[in-house]
C-alpha cells in the first residue's frame, strides 16, 4: 500500500482534527451478518466528488478524516464508473441509474413505477425509508420510494448557505409555495434532518436512510473554517492540467465551462481547488457528526454505511472544468462501503458501475432486487477478492462521445468529428498520451474497436462509430 506524504502544514491540520474526533472504536468493525440478518442502511451521496477525492484513496493534500476512517473500517472500489449522461446535467441519469440498477439507455431519468429503485424495494420489504438533501429525479418516484423524509430539495444547484427546502409530504404534494427559506449551509441542513430521523425512526423495524448532499458541486462557498484549512500555493497540480482541451470535443461552452476563463491559468486553478477541497473538508465534518450519532444510538453495529459520488469533475484536467466529458476524472467515483459482513481495509480494482449498488444492498440484506436490473452485485467480490466482476465499462456523453473501458486501455470516440483517441491506463492513467495513431498498438485498437461495437449493442445505444451511422 502507498504511503501518502503530507506537507508539514497539511500534517498539522490533520493532527489538531484529530484530537477532536471520536475514538476508533466509535466506528469498530460491527458483528458478523449472521447475528444481524436486516441491517440498517446508510446512504451518504455527494455532488461531483472525484473518485480520489478523499485522504485515504490517494490525494495527501484533502483532509477527511471522518471519510478516512469510514473507507479504512470497510473496502473501496477503486474502479468505480458511471454510465455518462445524455444531458449536460449528469447527475440526473447518474441519480436514475443507481436508484434503478439499470444502465444509461435502459431507464429515463424522470423514471415511472415500471423502473421501481432499490429505496422502494426497501420499503416494500418492510423498511422505513428516509430520504433528504438532493432528489433529482422527479417527486412521484421520490414518494413512491419513501415513508419518511424532511428537507429535501428537488432541483440540480443551489446556493448552499440560502437552500430552498420541502418538508415531507406523504401525499406527494410538493408546489412551489410549499418550499421554505431555511438559514445554515447545505451539508448541515441535511445532516440535521438524518439525526433527527435517527432519534425519532420506527424502533419495530430497520430503516434506509439516503442522505444526499449537495457539496461539493458548486458555487464552492465553503465556510471560511474549513476555506482556511487550503493555502493553493501548496496544493498537488495533477500532470494533465492544460490552459485549453486540444479540440472541439462537443461540449467546449456548457455552463460548468463557463466557471474559469480560457485559457486555463495554474493560479485560477489553484483557487478552484482550494475552494473544492474546502467543501469536501466541511462535508467530511457533516459526515462525522451523522456517524458519531449513529454510534450514540447504538445504531453502528447493525448499519451498513455506503459512501458514493453521483459523478466525478475535471477542474482544470484536459483543460475541463466540468464533468461533460469521458475522461477518468470525470467517470469515475468514489465508492466506500462498510459495516455487517464487510471486509475491513480492503481496496477492490475491479471494473464495476455506480448502478451496481443496488443490487449489491439488496443482497446484503436479502431484498429482491429492482426487477429486470442490469446492475450486478458487488457482494460475491465481498468473499473473493480475486473474482473478475466485469470485463469492460461503456459510457457515453450526449450524441458527442462514446468510450470502452477495460482492464487496461481506454478508447474514446468522438463520432461527431470522426475522432479517436487510445490510452494505456497501466502506464497512463492520467491519459496524457493518445496512442490512437500508433502503429504498435493497431492491433490492439482494432479488437477495441470490436468490443466497442458489441458493448454499444448490448446496452442499446443507437449511436454508431460515426455521427451518420445510427442504427434503425
């Protein structure tokens, strides 16, 4: 395992956090699943989270102590994507996917009671089900998935510090003149409203409790406690920084885009990521704060606690800010998960999907799982480390880009402009250099190619490798 190195500063911070912090044994390994066959699940759910945006999945300069412990008491998987987003907003399909268990092409993002979500298969097993923070993905199938809930916003953006929120509303009534001005930041209101749900659940059964925050997706206005905690002199620049993407890759002027000025400066992006960090460190607080309430309550031991970004983000990375893109750091996500019948310390490099999750809690607490899912469940790696989950991953961005993913290499196709470009991510995984046009990898490209064709087919994506060539 790679030790991480921290500055001296860094190291300080990191030392005075955890004076505060609850002993070790606030977050122990719990009992074994066969003591407790109906676990509690906690579903903690951040906004354009990079896949290595936390401590302990390899970035020495953030500080989340709180997200540390919480992936250092269960197992990471280190590989884990989504599908992409046939929308600018892809939180939207991402959101859909994982609550479905079913692939891009397979379910609408506004999805009817014919796609039904893990939540509901929860409650209709017998659970309560609470939800807050972020729904995206239409109220009917918010109501339908929960029996409990409080300040919730429907919607993409916010200002966190002046949030707009609904109460609950079992009749699934929510107007616009029903929403309320509520004071303090995003991540506290969502964090307050699971505590109180976990002092005054149902005792007579288990409960889902999916906390969905907004941070760290902008306006990144963290409190200035955890802004300080970040001087961008002294912050870690990735290799793949550039002041502009190198073409026009569909999606040069979306929003996101719109956040910096071209060309992109180091010093701009110094401050974008101070304030990003900044916002993880505080929603790494958040987090704390829930779980110490969790073991307050006795409620630890019997709690399977899942952690998991809805999407990744490229701040300043191919010359990108957003996240409308196929690249590594916009794909992939963080995935944690801990507690009853998990292996502790455990790093998985497996290929998997973000819509895996639901059928992996479902057979961790033995649900049927959302029918007709194609998610596949992570539980069977839970035993055998070694086990290959999948082969390959398919995703794509708009009618723009489409890219397979495999053990090793990375293809991503521009069919618009008839472009390719192929990456060794073993050697590469920054994907600095695009081998497309090499000959000593022709080979390899065209047997790409081949699964790229197969792997569209399968999740039904009418796209072909040019813009011209759909299917009928």
């Amino acid at each position: 395992m790679t030790t991480l190195r921290l500055n001296p500063l860094t190291a300080l911070l990191v030392s005075l956090i955890a004076l505060t912090l609850p002993p070790a044994a606030s977050y122990a390994a719990p009992e074994s699943a066969s003591s407790v066959p109906r676990p509690n699940i906690l579903f903690l759910f951040s906004d354009d989270h990079q896949s290595n945006g936390i401590h302990a999945l390899g970035n020495p300069d953030l500080i989340t102590p709180h997200l540390d412990r919480l992936v250092n008491r269960g197992c990471a998987f280190t590989r884990t994507y989504i599908q992409g987003a046939l929308q600018p907003a892809v939180c939207v399909p991402s959101r859909a996917s994982l609550l479905t268990g079913k692939g891009l092409w397979q379910v609408p993002s506004d999805f009817g009671p014919e796609h039904p979500s893990w939540v509901e298969q929860f409650r209709a097993a017998g659970y309560a089900t609470f939800l807050t923070g972020k729904w995206h993905n239409g109220r009917p199938a918010f109501t339908r998935a929960a029996s409990h809930g409080g300040a919730i916003y429907f919607g993409g953006m916010h200002d966190h510090r002046h949030m707009t929120l609904w109460d609950f509303a079992p009749d699934s009534s929510y107007p616009p003149k029903a929403a309320t001005l509520r004071e303090g930041f995003s991540s506290e209101l969502f964090t307050a409203e699971a505590i109180r749900f976990l002092e005054s659940r149902p005792k007579d059964r288990p409960f889902v409790a999916y906390v969905a925050y907004m941070a760290p997706h902008d306006p990144r206005v963290p409190p200035e406690k955890f802004r300080s905690l970040y001087d961008p002199a002294r912050l870690t620049l990735p290799p793949n920084l550039l002041p502009r993407h190198p073409f026009d890759n569909g999606e040069l002027s979306v929003r996101d885009e719109q956040l910096a000025p071209w060309p992109r400066t180091e010093a701009v992006l110094r401050e974008q990521l101070a304030d990003y960090y900044g916002m993880i460190s505080h929603l790494d607080s958040e987090i704390g704060r829930l779980l110490t309430r969790l073991t307050e309550l006795d409620l630890a031991h019997n709690t399977i606690v899942v952690f998991a970004g809805d999407n990744g983000l490229a701040l300043g990375q191919h010359g990108l800010l957003g996240k409308q893109n196929l690249y590594e750091h916009s794909l992939r996500v963080p995935l944690a998960i801990s507690g009853p019948g998990i292996p502790p310390g455990v790093r998985f490099s497996q290929l998997t999907y973000l819509f895996d999750l639901g059928p992996t809690l479902c057979e961790l607490a033995d649900v049927p799982p959302p029918p007709a899912a194609t998610g596949r469940s992570l539980a069977p790696l839970l035993t055998n480390s070694n086990k290959v989950h999948r082969t390959e991953i398919f995703a794509g961005y708009r009618d723009f880009q489409r890219a397979l993913v495999t053990d090793r290499w990375k293809l991503i196709r521009y069919p618009q402009i008839d472009r390719t470009q192929l990456f060794d991510l073993a050697a590469d995984p920054y994907e600095t250099t695009d081998l497309s046009s090499s000959k000593e990898v022709a080979e390899t490209l065209g047997t790409l190619r081949s699964r790229f064709d197969a792997s569209r087919k399968e999740w039904g994506d009418p796209l072909g490798w040019t813009s011209a060539a759909r299917d009928r």
